[in-house]
C-alpha cells in the first residue's frame, strides 16, 4: 500500500532545518511571547514541526518594520522592484523540492504534480513584467486643464493566506503588492505554515530590502484579527473561507476602514445539456472534484445534468474515480490524491458524509473513510440531493459531488444560481447559442464552456460574484487592486 511505503521521493530535511521563526525585517526570530503550535501530518496523524505562533505584540513588530521599508520601497523605479521580484523567482524556483515536501507533511498535497507544474515562479515572473503597465490616464478634456490620474501605493498592506496552496497563494499577493511599490505582512494558514518562511527565506535570498516582506505564522486569532485592526495597515488581502472574510470586512469597517479584497469559497455548478460531450464533460468533472482532494475554491461540486444523460454520466464517473485508484502518500511519485488537510478538515467532510447518509440519500460511489493512520476520504458521488439541504447550500471542501437531474434549461439555470456563492461555473454543450447564452445568465466570477476548473489563465481575472468575494487577483487588474488612484488637475 503506497499510504504506508516509508519510499520517499523528495530529499527530506532534517527537523532541525525546518524553519520555525518568524520572519521580520530580513531576520528569522522567535515570537515576543515564545509560544508554539504543532503542525500536524495529515499522512500520520503525528508532530510534522513545532512552530513559533505570533502574537500581537509580534504584528507590531512586523507592521513597524514594513512601515520603515516603505519610503525607500515606494520611491524605486518599478524595474528595480521586477529585478528583486524575478531574482525571487529564481530563487522559489531551487526551492520547489522543498516547499512541496513541506506542504505535503502540513496539509497533504501531493508533491508531484507541483513538481511537474512549477506554477510558483511563472506567477511571480508575471508579475515583474506588469512593472511598467502600472499606470494611470490622462485627459485634455477640460479647457484650460490637463488632467493625469495616478497609481500609488497603499502604504504598508496585510496578507492572509489559506492553506490549500499555501505557495500559490502567497506568491500571488506578495508579488502584486510589491511590485506596486507597497511593503507588506503576510499570515500564513496555522495548517500549512512551512512552506512560507522557505518562501521568506528566498526573498531574503534574492536580496529583498529588510522590512518589504514580512512572514508571520499564528492563528486567525489574535494574529489574523490584529492585522485586520491595524491603524497603520491601509489594506487588507484575504484568501479563505467567506465567514472569515466577513469577520475581516467587519475589523476594517471598526477600526481605519482599510480596502478590503476577498476571494472566498465556492459551491460551483456545471450544467450538462442533453447534445454535451460526455467523454470530455466525465473526466473533466472528475479532475475538478478530486484535485487537492476536492479542498479547491472553485472545484465543481454541484452538476446539474440533463436527465437524458444523468445515468451515463453517473456511470462515466464512477469509472473514472476507480480507475484513478486510491488515495496515497503525498509524497509518493504519481499520486494524485492525498488526504484531507487536517482532522477538523477531515471530520467535516465525514460529518456530511453522515447527513447524506441520515437523509437517505442515493450514494453512487465512495461514502466512506478510505484508509487509517490518515485523513484519506473516498472519492463521493451523492445523487438527486434536495436543494434545500445543507449538502447542496454549504462548501464541502472535500471529494464530493452531488449531481442532479434538470429536464429544463430555465430551470437548470435557476437551480445552479440558487447560491450565495459565485465564483465558478462551467456548461457543457455544442450548441453554441446556448453557451453563450448560459455564460451570460451564470452567476459567478469564471464560467468554464466545455471544460472546468482546472483550465484559468493568468490573464484573466479571477474573483468571485456574490458571497465568493470581491477584488480580482490574476491579469492587469491585480495590479489595480493594489494601488490607491489620485487626479491631478493641471491648470495650463
Ligand atoms: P479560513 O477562513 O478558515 O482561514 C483562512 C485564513 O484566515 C487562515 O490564515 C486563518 O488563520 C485566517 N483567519 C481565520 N480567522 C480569522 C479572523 N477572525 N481574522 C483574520 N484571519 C483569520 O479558510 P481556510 O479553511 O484556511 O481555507 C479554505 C477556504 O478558503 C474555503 O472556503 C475556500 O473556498 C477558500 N478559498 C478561496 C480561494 C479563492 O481564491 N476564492 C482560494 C482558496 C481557498
């Protein structure tokens, strides 16, 4: 059984060189208070690292360092700023091994794929190549005037992270705020606080001024919540779950009303009509749903099936489930699945599992814990589920997928926008009136036409509509997101 093979692919690190510290103005220290947390193996069920937990005292010392940073930050030129971001890219690049490894025994994502697709140091390249697109408009419009308006820095801004691509997450934030000229204070996930500080480690690497990047691991409370506080801090970024971007919106609002940008959860649907490709509508569903485990923002997690094709298409995806077979040790070369990311993570999903279970509900596949010491989950197919039930109506976050039946395009559309939620949406169809036509009538921040989550590109904005947040991170527009603007009238 590969969960149970001690075969390790990556180079381990020794427990004594697995970074602990907080990372303040270019120096790895101990918290104020010294206090630690564990972080648990999601593999083993066992102490994978001890690390420091920051306090309040902590966020002031970080907030004061990227307060220090940010005259001599914000007057550079933007090329200097992309030089110290791509010499970063280089170094997350020697890093990947690393950061995958320590991600894998923090939250259990396989460390092969991301090493096959080494997302990280692409994001942040991209970002150095905005540097000089950062700029406002100009207008003779007014006789007498001309008119410039301009992109600025917020000043010192806070990043919070979730934990099911810590990296990713990270570099996306990190690298869009710097380039804008900000100085910044990142909270890492208490589940997956590892792979950050190699991440704050590289920048210091890549020679990064002391203060510009700040890492600090702890807890939404009090470290979370005293970054959304903060007077000094003039924007706030947030990838997570929508009840705790809601608490954050509400610490902006009492304290300096900060910006405030959310991308939160999802409960994405797909649509397949009855002329769909179901050999390209089965796998595609499947890969949106199982991928990390089905803990991604915008995995398909609701299908709304024409109920001419609903039995084919159950049966496709069952087959494919199997045949991806089960669940292994992250670490392991070619698994694709790995457990949940820790036991609240894993007992949620089970909890739901049960609800299903009490309302009587068709299990088509899966159901079921799938293997012990671990927090491995069976891949889940729930059918016909009343969309009043909190199956249909809350985030899962695991290998879950409910499909339901529709006879009626109107009705089909009604039910998969019958959300708070509105980050993703996909439909599968060759009719393409009916594509367009449904694209348009989708309620959500992406809409995929014959295919799913895993396609975005960078260059496209990606946010969510609705409860799913607000502020959009990939493309230009990411750039927007962190910068203030200012009209300057020029009497002429
Ligand atoms: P979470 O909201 O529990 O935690 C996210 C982060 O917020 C963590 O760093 C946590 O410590 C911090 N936090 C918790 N309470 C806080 C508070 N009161 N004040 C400030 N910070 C606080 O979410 P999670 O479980 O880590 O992540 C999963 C959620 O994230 C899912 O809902 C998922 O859909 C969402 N997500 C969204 C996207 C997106 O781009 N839209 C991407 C990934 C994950």
């Amino acid at each position: 059984d590969l969960r149970d093979s001690p075969v390790v692919i990556l180079p381990k690190p020794s427990p004594k060189a697995i970074e602990s510290r907080l990372f303040i103005n270019n120096e790895f220290i101990p918290s104020v208070s010294g206090k630690r947390f564990d972080v648990i193996s999601p593999i083993t069920e066992a102490v994978s690292a001890s690390v420091y937990e920051a306090g309040v005292e902590d966020v002031e010392l970080a907030v004061q360092a990227a307060k220090a940073a940010l005259p001599a930050w914000s007057e550079r030129n933007a090329t200097e700023r992309a030089h110290f971001l791509n010499k970063w890219a280089d170094a997350l690049e020697a890093a990947a091994e690393e950061m995958a490894y320590l991600d894998a025994i923090s939250m259990g994502k396989p460390a092969y794929p991301d090493r096959l697709a080494p997302m990280v140091p692409i994001i942040v390249r991209f970002f150095a190549a905005k540097a000089l697109d950062i700029t406002g408009e100009s207008s003779l419009n007014s006789a007498g005037f001309m008119n410039v308006s301009l992109r600025q820095p917020y000043g010192v801004c806070a990043a919070i992270t979730p934990w099911n691509a810590p990296v990713m997450m990270m570099v996306y934030k990190v690298s869009a705020a710097l380039i804008t000229g900000n100085t910044l204070v990142l909270k890492s996930s208490e589940k997956s606080p590892l792979s950050s500080l190699v991440a704050a480690r590289c920048a210091r690497e890549a020679g990064f001024p002391p203060g510009v990047l700040n890492v600090l691991s702890g807890f939404g409370r009090p470290c979370g919540e005293a970054l959304a506080r903060h007077m000094e801090i003039r924007k706030i970024s947030f990838t997570g779950s929508t009840a705790t971007g809601k608490a954050i919106q509400k610490c902006a609002a009492e304290s300096n009303l900060k910006s405030v940008s959310l991308e939160l959860g999802g409960k994405s649907p797909l649509v397949i009509f009855e002329d769909a490709d179901l050999a390209k509508a089965i796998p595609a569903s499947t890969m949106s749903i199982l991928m990390n485990s089905g803990q991604v923002c915008n995995a398909i997690t609701r299908v709304y099936v024409h109920e001419s094709l609903a039995e084919a298409f159950i049966e496709g995806v069952k087959g494919a489930m199997s045949a991806m077979g089960a669940s292994a040790n992250p670490l392991h070369e070619g698994t694709m699945r790995g457990p949940q990311a820790d036991r609240l993570q894993f007992e949620r999903v089970l909890a739901y599992l049960d609800l299903a279970k009490q309302s009587g509900i068709r299990i088509a596949h899966g159901g079921n814990r799938e293997a012990s010491p671990g927090y491995y989950v069976e891949p889940t197919i729930l059918v016909d589920v009343p969309e009043d039930s909190r199956l249909v109506k809350e985030e899962i976050f695991g290998p879950v997928l409910i499909v339901n039946r529709f006879s009626e395009e109107n009705d089909a559309l009604n039910r998969a926008n019958d959300s708070e939620y509105g980050l993703y949406a996909s439909v599968f169809t060759r009719d393409l009136s009916r594509a367009i036509r449904v694209a348009k009538r989708l309620e959500a921040g992406s809409v995929g036409v014959n295919c799913t989550s895993p396609v975005l590109a960078m260059d496209m904005p990606f946010g969510g509509w609705k409860s799913s947040g607000q502020g959009r991170e990939f493309s230009r527009y990411a750039t927007d997101y962190w910068t203030e603007l200012k009209s300057v009238y020029f009497a002429i």
